[in-house]
C-alpha cells in the first residue's frame, strides 16, 4: 500500500476548549485528548492506507513558545508509526510540509503537545515500563528519526532511587540551613485544594524559568492538570515550603497508576476493570517525583534537598520504596548533582529532536 502522506485535518466540536497549546489528558482518554487538539487547531496527518494501524504525527505552533523566543521553531508530536522509513518519512514530510508554510526553519519534538507534557523520545532505558507522564515508545522509532535527519537538540534524563530515604548527613546539613533562614515544610492541604494550587501557579512558572525551553503554564493549564490527578494525590506525598508564609518551594510525588492499570488490560472500568485497579494498586511501591524546585533565592540552600527527604520518608510510610524523579535537563548540572548526592541515579533517556526546514 502506498506509504504517501495525506493531511486530514479533523476539527469537530470537544467538551474541554483550552488556550492553543493544549493539556493532555493525564489519566488516558483517547477521545477527550484528541477533542482537546481538535478544538486547539492540530492538525493529524496519516500516512497511506495501513488497515488498522494508522500510522500519525501531529504538528503545531505554540503560541507560548513564540511569545517568549521570538523564533521560528514548530514542533511535532504523538508520533505513531510501523518500522517503516517510508511511512515515517511521509509523515515527517507533511508535518515539515505544514510548519513550513507557517514560515517555520525548525521542526522539533517530540512534544505531546508541549514542555510541560510528555515530551520526548525514549533513547535510552527500554528495558523497564514507563512510568505516569512519561513517554514510551519503540527502540526503531530513533533510527526512523535519524535517518530523516534529525539531530539532537537536547536530552532529558530520568532518576530512580530505592530504599527508606535520601544519606542522613545530606539531610542533616539541609535541616541545619533551613533552620538558619526560617523555612518550615508542611503538606498539601486537601479541604483547601483550590486554594493550594493558587499559591504553587506563580511558583512554579518562577521556579522553572531559566530552564532550556521553558514556557510558563497558563492558568487553564495548570488548574486542568491538578483536576486531573487530584484522585491519585496523596496529601502527605506533597510538599510545600514556605517562609514566614511566602511559598518558597514546592515538591510532589505521585503514585505510578502505571502498575494497576496495566492489569486492567480491557481498559473499560466496569464490571470488574475498576476492580482490578484499586485491587492492583494496594500492591503498588511505584511512585514518581514530576515536579520538585525552589524560587531562585532559595537555591542551594538546602530546601530541594529537604523536600526530596520529605516526600521519600512519607512515600514509603504510604508503602512507595521506588521513585523515579525527573526528568531534568542533560546539562542541569545543579540539580543532577544533588540528585546524585541524595542516591538517585539516572536510568533513562529521552531525546529531543531537531530538523531544519
């Protein structure tokens, strides 16, 4: 069957309209994710008549993106294909064809749909499940890139540590200099949940600002995705510095849903999919730190290192002795340092690409 490429650009109604650069739908849901892209503007192209395989790529402008480079980078995302060059060169050429006559020079990705998604492509650690938020995908989906030509542009590495906490002497030296400027750690307050995400919008946007590729969450974004892991949040997993009442610093672990879902292979809930998964999950010692930083004043004094024991001690009361944390920037040397020195080492990694148009 031919491997050409033919763009549909599928725009009906959805029930979840956000600003252009779009929330993924955290917990699954095919069609809520695809009626949110549909509603942004994405554009979802198809590569030949492949039975009911359906080979895709999305590509799109961020607004956001734009709005803080001022350059000309589109991306591309959920990228699906067979091990097939042709295929995935027909799909790369109509995702380079559309950025293309928008006036772009670079494609990268991939982003799903943006930075603060799943981003990425799994280079590196197949040999173990992903874990919630994260990306996975097959080991020919890297030379399917290469060969087309694309070049890394940056690499994204994940941790995992194991055991009932980070060295005592690191913790000590952290407390010691907390003490000394006045912060205090407590946990996420649940009856004033609303309330909590308020005080962590500004952190967080702050806290991430000087990152490689940052662009801030909007409102909608960040409201949309502490609603959508407000189930599986686990108040004491959650970490919120503060002093003198200032929000400082903030830090979360999440359980890895991952585990229980997947023996729920059906993927309906009822009669007995619910089942399986709350059974499956009182088994579960996964969890994952996705977001843990500090303003800028307070780096290096010992708050991420507080909120790392913090959220490790309290993850295993709750019976979560393995955690992932990250992912973070190739080149983050600070926080891979203390990543290091606190018994996290890096077993995964994710690529992000670029190709001149």
């Amino acid at each position: 069957m031919s491997p050409a490429a033919r763009c549909q650009a599928k725009r009906k109604g959805g029930h979840h309209r956000l600003p252009r650069r779009r929330r993924r739908h955290a917990l699954g849901g095919d069609e809520h994710e695809r009626a949110q892209q549909r509603d942004a503007g994405a554009v979802e192209l198809e590569a030949g008549d492949l039975a009911q395989q359906h080979p895709q790529v999305d590509e799109a402008e961020n607004d956001e993106h734009q709005r803080v480079y001022h350059d000309k980078v589109g991306f591309y995302g959920f990228f699906e294909s067979i091990d097939d060059r042709a295929v995935a060169s027909a799909l790369f050429d109509a995702a380079a064809a559309w950025l293309r006559t928008r006036g772009f020079d670079t494609m990268r990705g991939p982003m799903n749909p943006s930075i603060n998604d799943e981003c990425g492509l799994l280079v590196d650690g197949f040999d173990t499940p992903p874990v919630i938020l994260m990306t996975h995908n097959p080991r020919y989906y890297v030379p399917l890139h290469e060969h087309y030509g694309f070049v890394k542009a940056k690499d994204l590495i994940a941790y995992e540590g194991a055991g009932s906490g980070p060295p005592e002497r690191i913790v000590r030296a952290a407390r010691l200099l907390a003490e000394r400027k006045g912060i205090t750690l407590r946990r996420l307050d649940m009856k004033r949940f609303h309330e909590e995400v308020e005080l962590v919008k500004d952190l967080f946007n702050r806290a991430w600002e000087q990152n490689w590729g940052f662009v801030p969450m909007t409102d909608a974004e960040l409201e949309f995705l502490a609603q959508q892991l407000k189930p599986i949040i686990i108040p004491d997993m959650v970490c919120i510095a503060e002093l003198k009442g200032r929000v400082v610093g903030f830090g979360i672990a999440i359980p890895d849903m991952n585990v229980p879902l997947r023996h729920n292979r059906s993927g309906r809930l009822f009669p007995f999919g619910l089942l399986r998964i709350l059974w499956h999950s009182r088994k579960n010692h996964r969890a994952r730190i996705p977001l843990l930083g500090t303003v800028k004043e307070f780096r290096g004094r010992g708050v991420d290192a507080l909120m790392y024991h913090w959220i490790w001690t309290k993850s295993v009361a709750h019976g979560y002795w393995w955690g992932e944390a990250g992912w973070f920037l190739e080149d983050n040397f600070a926080i891979i340092n203390s990543a290091r020195h606190l018994g996290f080492r890096p077993y995964k990694t994710y690529r992000i690409y670029d190709k001149l148009l």
